[in-house]
C-alpha cells in the first residue's frame, strides 16, 4: 500500500461521501455541495493515478483533465446555485417536492 | 486546399459555436440568424457525409496533433447517420422555433439551442472518452437551461432534478475516465479498444460509465427524472431533449460497449435487454395512464428507449442496426409529435387529453402529424419504426431468443392504444371549448415534415442503411 493508492482511495471514499449525502440530504444546497464533493474524489482519483509508476515524474495529462473538470465543475455549479435562488424565489422552498417532511 | 480536404468536421462543431455567440450579441435578429446558422451546419455535415461516402470513416488530428497527446475527431458511419438525425430534426425545430417563442424567449432560446447544437456535434465526432465526458456535460448544461425556459415552479423543480442527475451521471463517467487512463494510458478509444484487457479496473470502469450513461439515457428503473423535465420543457425543447439529448448518452454507450468494452460479459447485456422490455411495457402503461399530452409522449420516450437496449443481448450486427434505426425513427418521429402536442398547446391554452375536442378540425395538419408519427411509433409499415422493429425481429429470431420478439409486439400494441386514444379524442365533442389562438403555419407544416421523415425512412430504407454501415462501426460480418 503506497502513497498513490492511499490518495486513489480517499478520492473514492470522497465520491461515495457525496453519493451519500446527495440522496439523503433534502436541502438543495447540501445536494448541490455532495456532487461538489463527489467532483473532488474523482479530481483526486486522477491527480493521484496520475503517478503510474513508482518515483518516476507525474504523467501531467490527468493534471490537465482535472484543470478542464474543475472549469466543468465551476459552471456546473454556478448554474445549479442560480436555479436554487430561482427556485426559491419562485416557491419559497428549496427541497423536492417529494422529498419534503410534513 | 481542395474540396476534398475541407475539415468539415471541424466546421459543423465551430459554426453552431459561433452562431451561439452571434446570436447573443445580436438579439434583435436572433431567429433569422439562427436559421441562417442551421442552414449552414445542414451545409456542413452534406459535405462531411460526401466526404465520408467518397472516401469512407475519416479521422481528423485538431491542430496537427494527434492521439496519444492532441484530440482525434473520427467519424465513420455510425457518427454520421447520428450527426444526419441531429440536421433533420434541427431544422425542423429551428423552423418550428422561429413560430413558437416571442421576442424574449428567442433570445434565449437561440444561443442556448446553437450550444446544445455543437455540443451533439462534438459529442457525435469525438473519439476520445475524455472528450466525451465534456461534451456530455456541454450538452446536460445547455439542455438544463433550456428546460428552464418554460418558467413557473414545475419548470425549475424538473431543471433541478434533471441537473443533479445529469451531474451524477457524468462525474460516475469521469471516474470511469481516469480508472481506464490509469490502466492502459490513453483515453483514444481506438488506442484503449487495441490495449484494454480484463482486469478489475476495466470491469468497475465498465460498470461506472454504464450506470452513469443509463441514468442520462434514462433506462427503467432510472427514468424517474425524465417525464417530468421533458414534459414542463417548451415544446422544441421537449423535441429537442426527447429527440437528440437522450440519444446522446446512448450513442456513447454504444461506443463504449462496442470498441472498448467488446468482452463484455452475456449476463451483463441480459440484464440491460431485460431493462429495456421492463421498459417498453412499463413506459407503455404509463403513457397510457397520463391525462396530459406531452405528458404522455414523455413517458413514450421511456418506452421507445426500452427498445434501444434489446440490441445488447442479441450482438448481431442486425440488431445493432435495428436499434440505430430505431433511434433515428423514433428521433423523427417524437419531434412531430411533440411539435404537434406544441401546437394544440399553443392553440388552445391546454393539453388535457380529455379536452381536446374536435381539434381535429381546427388543427387537421398537426392532428396528421400526430397520426403519421404515431405510425412509426406503433411500428406499422411503411415506417422507420416498422423497418427497425423487423431489423430487431430478425436478430431475434437469428440469434434464437425469440422471447425478446414478443416484446416488440406488446410495445407496439401498447403504443397502438395510446396513440388511438388521443386521436379518439381528438374528434370527439367537450363540454369545455377552446379559448382558441391561431396557430402559425410553420410550426404546423414543421410538425408534418418530421412526421413525414418518419416514414420516409420506412420507405428508402435502403440509403440510410448503407450510410450505416461505413467504417463497419458494428463490427464485420460473422464476427458479432
């Protein structure tokens, strides 16, 4: 078990945190965080395989994937907040209709 | 430089690009600039299907760099009939667009339709899984969007969901990505379908990119998100999602399933055949429960998806064909409808089924097209959906699973009541009249087009078939 695995698995354990937390919580923005989360595992996923082999330089083309998924992940991000603030303007509520308590 | 070395490929992803921005910049004009630049892509992608013909699958380095290090694009025959499809029914809806939203709603509508546009086209040409992952969120951001233009609560609560979902599926797609780059260092799909062997990085690969591209295809039971945000969608942008956006991730697992993953296992594709019949009669009893319209072509979609994934367990290259065919039909199809469900909307204020009355005389055109479509959608002959439904039959029987035949003939059925209860309705008298708007004349005949590209793919069966089969996208012949 080296270093790379380690971070390959904390990246995994981050994307299933967040599968977690999306479905369960109702709050939109606890749901839009948990995908937020689940971005950085995968982001972690990559930067950490990207050390193929043992002491030898980083391949830098999942640095470079991570640098496109990060730009992906900010206007992902933007949009889904914008339609949260839409949303409860519109209605009052930011949960699912189905998924709320009373 | 000739004619014959024009990188056309590159031309049908920049043009809608650009076209997204002009029309932003340029609001008073947007609708005839938008039809300006869907002429042009309609342009683009005759030359790209000319050179493919002439010269058969063709495969264009960006920049001069090419794979490992720059970004293929790669197109054979498979890549260019979906690349066909998105033409045809982008015109149609670009025509029927220029009727249905007023001045506001153009404006957004016209950049966000042109991104969505080049989007499809970069996700058709790419080669790369890389470039497939970006692609598919280019596409989910701008459908997203556009569901929102509908306004109201509904509207925005569908946005949302279909936003988380669409998210989910790809960052489960991305995963994916980097567990295959780590295996075998590249993300060229030509490059991973020479080195990928078993392992169990390529078996939890397999199983991530599939989950994530069956949510975003919407495949029972992950077809919760769909009804809801296709049917609150304005009606070219129902079209649009119904039509092209869940064609999408489907051609992507197709890609995947056929060049990366081909030792993928039997037990594996009998589950996504049994999937996809729960499918098709689920979808099916469901559209015909629904008392509104659009939200019963919605469900339909569901339905008509289920058919797609039959192919899985059959592996020929007739059934493969069968469900390309499938999609193109249904592709055409559903956009009339929805066309046409858009203009008893737009008409009379509601889509209640119940309520149409007699719109068959006041809408005789777009009642027509709702008919022809329906057509298909029952896979009656002469229809793309006749034609696909006997592609599938064939394969079927062929490869000795008769069962999923039976399938075929129950969905159909199911369609069959559907699209006759709502034309029962549509002749016969209500209580509640119509507050009754004139409906402009393109968005009719827009709606009676597709229709007609439905069957007439029924009809010239032959040409399209052909196109499918350059590059030998479904492998050779006895090796399936």
């Amino acid at each position: 078990m080296n270093a790379v695995f380690l971070y390959a698995l904390v990246g995994i354990g981050l994307f299933t945190l967040g599968l977690y937390a999306l479905i369960v919580y109702r709050h939109l923005l606890r749901k839009i965080l948990a995908i937020n989360v689940m971005g950085s595992g995968v982001f972690m996923v990559l930067v950490a395989l990207a050390a193929r082999t043992q002491g030898a330089t980083p391949d830098p083309v999942p640095h470079a994937m991570v640098l496109t998924g990060i730009v992906i992940a900010v206007s992902a991000t933007a949009l889904a907040l914008a339609l949260m603030l839409r949303l409860r303007a519109e209605t009052g509520r930011t949960e699912f209709p189905e998924e709320r308590l009373e | 430089m000739s004619i014959e070395d024009i990188p056309w490929g590159v031309i049908v992803i920049l043009l809608p690009l650009a076209g997204a921005v002009v029309c932003f910049l340029s609001p008073q004009r947007v609708s005839s600039l938008g039809l300006i630049v869907a002429l042009g892509i309609a342009v683009g992608v005759a030359g790209l299907g000319w050179q493919v013909v002439e010269q058969g699958a063709q495969r264009y380095a960006i920049g001069g760099w090419g794979a490992p290090l720059g970004i293929d694009l790669y197109v054979d025959g498979l890549s260019l009939s979906m690349l066909v499809m998105t033409v045809l029914v982008g015109l149609g809806i670009s025509v029927y667009a220029r009727g249905y939203f007023k001045r506001d709603k153009a404006t957004h509508f016209w950049p966000l339709w042109m991104f969505l546009w080049s989007a499809l086209n970069a996700l058709f040409l790419s080669a790369d899984i890389f470039n497939l992952y970006v692609t598919l969120e280019l596409l989910g951001l701008a459908a997203v969007a556009l569901v929102t233009l509908a306004g109201g609560s509904d509207a925005l609560i569908s946005a949302m969901r279909y936003l988380l979902v669409s998210l989910l599926g790809s960052l489960a797609c991305l995963l994916g990505v980097a567990l295959l780059y780590h295996s075998f260092g590249s993300v060229d799909i030509a490059i991973l379908a020479e080195r990928v062997q078993p392992s169990p990085a390529v078996w939890a690969a397999m199983g991530l990119m599939s989950a994530g591209l069956l949510l975003k295809t919407a495949l029972f039971p992950l077809h919760f998100w769909l009804p809801p945000a296709h049917a609150s969608a304005p009606a070219p942008v129902s079209a649009l999602l119904s039509a092209l956006v869940v064609k999408a991730s489907f051609y992507i697992l197709l890609r995947l399933w056929l060049e990366v993953f081909p030792l993928a296992n039997a037990a594996l594709a009998q589950l996504l055949g049994l999937l996809g019949a729960v499918a098709v009669l689920w979808g099916g009893l469901q559209a015909l429960r629904q008392t509104r319209l659009k939200m019963l072509i919605a469900y339909s979609t569901v339905a008509q998806t289920g058919y797609l994934f039959l192919a899985f367990p059959l592996a020929s290259i007739i059934g493969w064909t069968g469900a390309l065919y499938m999609l193109l039909s249904h592709a055409a199809a559903k956009t009339a409808m929805f066309m046409a469900a858009g203009n008893i909307l737009y008409f009379g204020g509601h889509d209640r089924i119940a309520d149409l009355d007699r719109v068959v005389q006041r809408l005789p055109l777009t009642i027509s097209a709702f008919a022809l479509a329906g057509v298909s959608i029952m896979g009656l002959p002469p229809s793309g959906g006749f034609i696909s439904k006997w592609l599938l039959l064939e394969a079927a029987i062929r490869s000795g699973q008769w069962w999923w035949g039976s399938i075929l003939i129950l969905g159909g059925l199911l369609s069959a009541a559907w699209v006759f209860k709502v034309i029962g309705y549509a002749f016969t008298q209500t209580e509640a009249p119509h507050e009754s708007r004139a409906v402009p004349v393109t968005m009719e005949w827009a709606a009676l087009a597709m229709a007609m590209v439905a069957i007439l793919l029924g009809l010239f069966a032959s040409w399209p078939l052909a196109l499918m089969e350059i590059g030998l996208p479904f492998g050779e012949e006895g090796a399936g």
